[in-house]
C-alpha cells in the first residue's frame, strides 16, 4: 500500500470515529432530519465528515439505542424527526469534556512534530 493511500485509510478511519459527535452536535443546535443532519455535519465540520445517503440511518439507530436520540413522526410527512434526549444532552456535555481533553493531547503531540 502506499503511503497516500495509507494516510487516505486512516485519515477515513479518524473521521468515521466522529460521524457520531458530529450528529449529536447537529441535534444540539437543532432537531433534524436524517437528509438535514447529513448536511448540518458536512457543514460544521468544514466538509471534513461526509455521511452519504443511507448511511446516517444506522448511526441514528445505534444513537437511539443508547437512549440517546429520539424521534418524532410527522404523520402529514411520515418523516422522522430526530432530537436528543435528557441522557443525550448529558451524554453530550460529557462528551465535549473527554474530546476537549483528548484534542489538547493531541495538540501537544502534534506541536511536538511540526516543521
């Protein structure tokens, strides 16, 4: 494998490791559909997180799950809309805890390597 498709690989795998947060993100400023979701995360994370398609159902499930995510069902429309629950904004300010502290980790590493 070359190095460009190696770096491709995990800088792919990094990202996929964010899909989530970002969907939370997006519920937290508003309650969305899957559609509207998939765009507010390409949105806010600077075209960096792309879920496509049919994709984002499987993520919102796994969110709804957890007891994280709920949705309510337009019956004029029968689309789903989707707004985090009372775990999931307590979930959420944890999160941004442990992902603040773990970036400035991270921030140090890459201080320790720049040119």
């Amino acid at each position: 494998m070359s190095n460009q498709k190696l770096l491709q690989k995990m800088e792919t795998e990094y990202k996929k490791g964010y899909s989530k947060p970002f969907i939370l993100f997006a519920l937290a400023e508003n309650p969305g559909y899957p559609f509207q979701l998939s765009r507010d995360v390409l949105k806010s994370s600077d075209s960096q997180i792309s879920i496509i398609g049919s994709n984002i159902y499987p993520m919102l499930k796994d969110l709804e799950n957890k007891n994280l995510i709920y949705y309510k069902e337009d019956p004029e429309t029968n689309r789903k809309t989707y707004h985090l629950t009372s775990d999931g904004k307590s979930f959420l300010n944890r999160l941004i805890t442990n992902m603040k502290q773990f970036n400035e980790i991270i921030a140090v590493n890459l201080k320790k390597f720049e040119k």
